[in-house]
C-alpha cells in the first residue's frame, strides 16, 4: 500500500494529458482535420490485442480516427512492408504504429525504419531517435515522453539531480535516460551487466526502472527519499509468489482469488514504498501515460503535417 502523500498518480496526470489532447483535437477540427491513426497488428498474441482495443478505445473517446489493419501471422514481409508503403503515402493518416512484437521471420527494424519519421508515433525511427539525441525532438516515445510529464507535473525538477534508469532498450530505457540528460539531471543507466547494482541505484534521487524483471528492486537498492519510477508490468499467476511480493494486503489476496492472477511491476512496491520519498503504483501508474503520450503524438503529428503542407 503506496501512502497518498507518497502517490504519483500517473491515471491523473494521463486524464490532464488526455483533456489536453481531446481540446487539441477540436481546434484540429475548426481547421477541416482529423487526428487519424493507423495501428498494424499482425498476428494474434493476446496482449497485442488489447493493446491494440486500448489505442482505439482512447482515439475515439478523444475525437481522432482510429483504423486497425488486422493482418494473419502467415503475413510475409513484402505484403506488410506494402501495407506500410500505402499509409505511409496515404495523406489522411497522420500517425502510424506497428504493433510489436511481430512473427519472428520480420525484421522489425527493417519495419520500423520503413515509416515515415513524420509519421512514426512511437518515436522508434532513426530520424526521431537522432532527433532527440541532438535535443531537438520531434515524435519521442511514448512512455520516456510520459514519464517526463509526470515529473513535471507532480512539481518534479531533475535539474542538478541525480538520475539513474534500469534498463538500456531502444523503447524506455536509452531514450529516458536521453531526455533527463536534457532536463539537466546527472545520469547512470544500468543494465544486465551492471556491477553491483543496488551501489548504483542507491544513488538515485530520481530511479526509473525498466527492466522486465519481475520485482526487481528491492529495499536494498533504493535511497531513502528517493523518487522512484516503475516501468514494468506483470502478471502473476503463482499463489506463492503474491503472498511473497503482498505479504498481508488483503486487497491484493482478494483480487488474486477472484482473477487468478494480479499485476507487479519491476519494483518491489511493498517492500520499497516505505522508503521512497514519491513512487508510482502498478497498476495505474506508467501505463495510462504510455496511451496518452500516444495519442498526444499523433495530434502533434497532424499538426506538423498541417504546418508542413503548402
């Protein structure tokens, strides 16, 4: 259990974004545009799925166009590099996202740098990524784009901080680690072949964890005061494994017995809560910034095509 004072409530500060965005949208429209976003998903993995439902659900509760091109796991790569040929030329799409992971006999690279930067909503391309290694950014990815508008606004400065982010991926870790550089703080990013890891997040005043490790950090890696940022989700199925993570929460044991299973993040919550000055729950923290940094894409996407369109 996260004590309020303690919360940083990422569904509310996701709601301010959206509301932003949704107020976006309408001026867009009074010019004749609307926001449109086209996700491909190949394949029928799950947790792609409700992604997918999830992306389209928030479009439309905010005023944009959403198109999901739903292709079968037999697709090759030339049918969905012309898939993505054809809404790359197509001008009424303003924001393009291939679901990942794909079938493994796709490149996803070779996929993901076939977009059209301007079009890239998930910040994935090279032009983007190069973008913002020089400051200059442009479509930044979603959930590093979110977590900065989080600190933000719950009165978080890095500036002449101690940063450090537990990850290195192309998707979270390299591009945080980037943008709390050009916020001024001090940054280590650790990874798998860290040495000593909790020595380096001990010294976190700011600790953003991406790893996709189940329960990750423990009391041990973390500063008293320490601000700390869980990226990860997971879903536990092992009866052992929640009483160890929620060890006397009633309301986790509970939700447990009625689903079978419950979330965690990459942190270990109960146990890291009492010493961390401010912390994100799981659920409810990262994951609703992830959607609405999404949808903020996009409409900044259509608006640079407006601008850039004689």
């Amino acid at each position: 259990m996260i004590e309020p004072d303690k919360l940083l409530d990422g569904a509310r500060v996701a709601a301010e974004i959206r509301d932003e965005v949704a107020a976006e949208v309408q001026a867009l429209a009074a010019r004749g545009v609307t926001p449109r976003l086209d996700v491909v998903l190949v394949g029928d993995d799950p947790a792609s799925e409700v992604y997918v439902r999830s992306k389209a659900k928030a479009s439309a509760e905010l005023g944009m166009r959403s198109v999901t091109h739903a292709l079968p796991a037999s697709t090759g790569r030339a049918e969905l590099e012309g898939l993505v040929d054809r809404l790359n030329a197509d001008t009424e799409v303003h924001g393009i996202l291939v679901q990942l992971p794909l079938p493994a006999a796709i490149p996803s690279a070779a996929i993901l740098d076939r977009i059209d930067p301007g079009k890239d909503v998930d910040g994935f391309h090279p032009v983007n990524v190069g973008l913002l290694q020089q400051g200059r950014p442009r479509l930044v990815p979603c959930t590093p784009a979110g977590i900065m508008e989080l600190l933000a606004r719950e009165g978080i400065d890095p500036k002449g901080r101690r940063a450090v982010v537990v990850g290195r991926s192309d998707i979270v870790g390299k591009p945080m680690a980037m943008l709390l550089l050009h916020a001024h703080a001090t940054v280590t990013l650790c990874h798998s072949r860290t040495a000593d890891l909790a020595a380096a997040t001990r010294s976190a005043e700011i600790l953003i964890v991406a790893a996709g490790r189940r329960g990750l950090i423990g009391a041990e890696h973390v500063a008293p005061g320490a601000v700390v940022v869980d990226v990860g989700m997971h879903r536990v199925t092992d009866r052992a494994v929640v009483e160890k993570l929620f060890p006397g929460d009633p309301k986790k044991m509970a939700a447990f017995e009625k689903r079978g299973a419950v979330l965690c993040g990459d942190v270990d919550t109960t146990r890291v809560a009492p010493i961390a000055g401010r912390i994100t729950p799981v659920p409810g923290g990262v994951g609703p910034l992830t959607i609405a940094m999404l949808m903020a894409n996009t409409v900044r996407a259509a608006t640079l095509r407006r601008e850039e369109t004689p």
